[in-house]
C-alpha cells in the first residue's frame, strides 16, 4: 500500500515537471497540439462560470460593512499572495485597524469557519494556520468565500477585509483588487489552463487596481536595453522597456509596485511557548550566525553525533509543501552563502511534496536526527511531532518600488475615515 502511494505520488510529480517545462522553458509542440483545444474549453468555461457568478452576486447582494481587498492572481500557484496579505494585514493592524481574512480553507470549511491557534491544520487548512498564527487577524475559512465575507460582517470587528486568493470568486464583491505576479520566473506560453499557466487572459489585468511583481528578476523583468540595471526599476524606464518577452504589465494597470522576500530569521519549530497576545513573528528570531551557533550544538550532542560523527560540515536537510519549493532552497543558500562557501554548511538533500500536503511524523522518519530547515507555512503542519534540530525561516516583504503608491490608493479606496465629531448647537 506504501509502495503504491509513493509510486502515485512520483508519477504526479513527474507530470507536474514535464508540464511545469512546458509553461516556462521550452514549449513541447506534442503539448501544445493536445492541450491547446483544453485551452479553449477552459475559457469558455471561465467565461460562462464568471457570467453566472456575477449574475448570482447582483440577485443575491449585500452591503459589506468592511471593504474587500482582494489579494490574488491570474495564474497559477506559487507567485506570493501569502507573504503579501501578511504584509498588509501586519501593517494596518500597526496603524490600529482591525482586520479580517477570508480563504477557502480545508476539507471540512463547508461552512464559515473561524481559526484559532487551537484549530486543527487538517481541517481547516494550513494557510487559515499560517494566519491565526502570523497575525492578529481575525481569520473565516469556508469554500465559498462570499460566505466567509458575510460571517465576517456578522461579527461586525472589523475595517477591511482581505481576501488571500479568490480573484476568480466573483460571487464574492471587493472594493479592491491586487495581482502578484512572479518576476523571477518567464512563461513561455500565455495561454490559459492547460497549455499555459493562466486562469485569465491578460487583458484582465486591466481591470485590477495594483499589480505588485515579486522577486523581479532583471534578466526576467525586462529585456536587455540601455538602461541602466538600477534604474529600469522606474516607471518612466519601463514604459519603454519590454516585460516578460513582450508583456509589459505597465501597459496594463498603474501602479505597480515591486517587492523582494527579505529573510528576518529562524526559529525553532518547538518555539511555542508564547506570552499572551504576542504572534510567533514576535518571538526573537536567530540570525545568520546564531542559526550556525545552535546547529554546531546540536551536531555536537549525543543525539545527532552518532549520525554525523566528527564531521565539521553541518548537513541541513530543506523540507517543503509550497507551489515551486526549489525557492525554498534557493533562499537558503542565498541567505548562508558566506557560510557555504567556507564549507560550514551543506545542503545534504531536498524533500518536496505537493502544495498543501499534511505532514505525518512518518514523512520524516529517516529524518529525526537530521538538521531540517522549512518555511513557516510547512511549520504550521508539524510542530506537534517536531524535534529540537527543525527550523523555519521567517520572511518579510520589502519593496524596492510602488509602496507609497500602493498605500495611497489602498487608503483611499478600502480603509474607513474617522468620523466627523460635529459641535452641539447653541
């Protein structure tokens, strides 16, 4: 039984790569003749399923008491709209608004759903954990987010509402729509599902109200011209500068702003003992060089010397669940490069699941003595059977362009003014 579920799980990972291929390095003429009428299917499908929703959303409207920001994109998983929603939910709960998040949740959000701390991953999924336990948000998981929206409304504790995914849930009302797009990555094809990896076409970036491009790669973001690397990041160069083989998402919506994953620190998978109030991106993080400090301890303990030995390099083992999880590594040996280059630390092996996969402790068994490193979402699925030596990286967002723009209109559309206090008549 064993066998079958890893030969099932190895045949979909090795059709995810062939058509993962296809998208974004070189076409495959045999694809593109199968997949291209699915194509074509797919958007009629889209388009009469967008039809019949924004029908239902009119017959069955309501006046949402919080406005609705919408963090989505028109393509595939994998581009950041997580990391992103935490950016803005971590910034308006500073300037003092209360807010609230609606996702499609897990297998048992058939309902309107609030999460806690104390909710199971299983049922409600590891995204809805992420956030209960990355913020002070109040979080509604449900599979129809329009439900989630009117659950959060009921509450009636929040200013503005955001919405992680859901673009395409256009039964759902917003007052305010983000698109993040990928820029480290360049498709080769444009099409829709399946032979490219766009829910939508392009021309419904038009339609949104920001675009934030995330990771811009310069040889991605904009082809080769005479403008200075540094500065074809302004609005006025890339106007005139080729995005994406041709696709110059300025040309679609203004503003667009650019943001880069900054690594904050890593904790400890154990680390929950928490005060009160107080979110796990409030605990002390460990640095570059107390990350190399703590694992140089635990190798030297009688736990993992018997592994190891006497070896000086610290062997660390990279475990992922996310949309494209080759990041993951990347990352880490961007962060460590200093420390790998000297041979401290080496990236022994990689263990990749699929997007969402729940953890069980038998997915690390031939793990429990290693040095295991993964993102805070995987965190989420398996700090109830973690050991001492696993760890997750913690990652904020930084723009290098758009913020203040973004902020500007994002006040101006979705977040509530301060009601006038008039003076009593005389």
């Amino acid at each position: 039984m064993l066998l079958m579920k890893v030969n099932k799980f190895r045949i979909k990972k090795y059709i995810a790569q062939v058509i993962e291929q296809h998208w974004y390095k070189k076409t495959n003429s045999m694809l593109t003749v199968c997949f291209l009428p699915l194509s074509g299917v797919f958007a009629c499908l889209s388009f009469l399923k967008k039809k019949r929703a924004l029908r239902d959303q009119i017959e069955r409207y309501f006046i949402s008491s919080a406005a609705i920001c919408v963090v989505g994109n028109i393509g595939v998983g994998g581009n950041g709209k997580t990391p992103i929603a935490l950016y803005l939910i971590e910034h308006l709960t500073s300037i003092g608004y209360k807010v609230g998040v609606v996702l499609r949740g897990g297998r048992a959000c058939d309902k309107p759903t609030q999460v806690t701390r104390k909710s199971s991953v299983s049922a409600v999924g590891d995204e809805a954990m992420l956030y209960a336990n990355s913020s002070a948000a109040i979080v509604v998981a449900c599979h129809k987010r329009v439900d989630a929206v009117y659950a959060l409304n009921q509450l009636k504790k929040v200013d503005i509402i955001i919405s992680d995914d859901g673009l395409q849930h256009y039964h759902m009302p917003r007052d305010y729509e983000i698109v993040v797009i990928d820029g480290s990555t360049r498709p080769t094809s444009y099409n829709l599902l399946p032979n490219g990896p766009f829910r939508e076409r392009l021309d419904r970036l038009k339609q949104v109200n920001q675009i934030i491009i995330t990771n811009p790669n310069p040889s991605v973001v904009s082809a080769k011209s005479s403008v200075d690397t540094k500065e074809c990041f302004d609005n006025k160069k890339l106007k005139n500068t080729k995005l994406n083989k041709g696709v110059n998402y300025y040309d679609y919506a203004q503003p667009v702003a650019l943001a880069h994953w900054h690594f904050k620190g890593m904790f400890s998978v154990l680390q929950k003992e928490l005060k009160k109030g107080q979110t796990v991106t409030e605990a002390e993080p460990l640095s570059e060089s107390m990350c190399l400090n703590a694992w140089q301890k635990l190798l030297d303990s009688n736990a993992l010397k018997d592994q190891f030995g006497d070896k000086q390099v610290i062997p660390i083992v990279i475990v992922s669940a996310i949309a494209k999880p080759q990041r993951v590594e990347r990352l880490f040996n961007k962060v460590f490069t200093h420390y790998i280059e000297q041979g401290l630390i080496k990236v022994v092996d990689t263990l990749y699941f699929e997007d969402h996969h729940l953890f069980t402790s038998s997915d690390f068994n031939h793990l429990k003595e290693s040095i295991v490193v993964m993102t805070s979402k995987d965190m989420v699925k398996c700090h109830t059977f973690a050991q001492p030596s696993w760890f997750y990286m913690d990652l904020s967002v930084v723009f290098s362009e758009g913020e203040g723009k973004l902020w500007e209109n994002l006040t101006l559309s979705c977040l509530p003014i301060a009601p006038i206090k008039l003076a009593p008549r005389k």
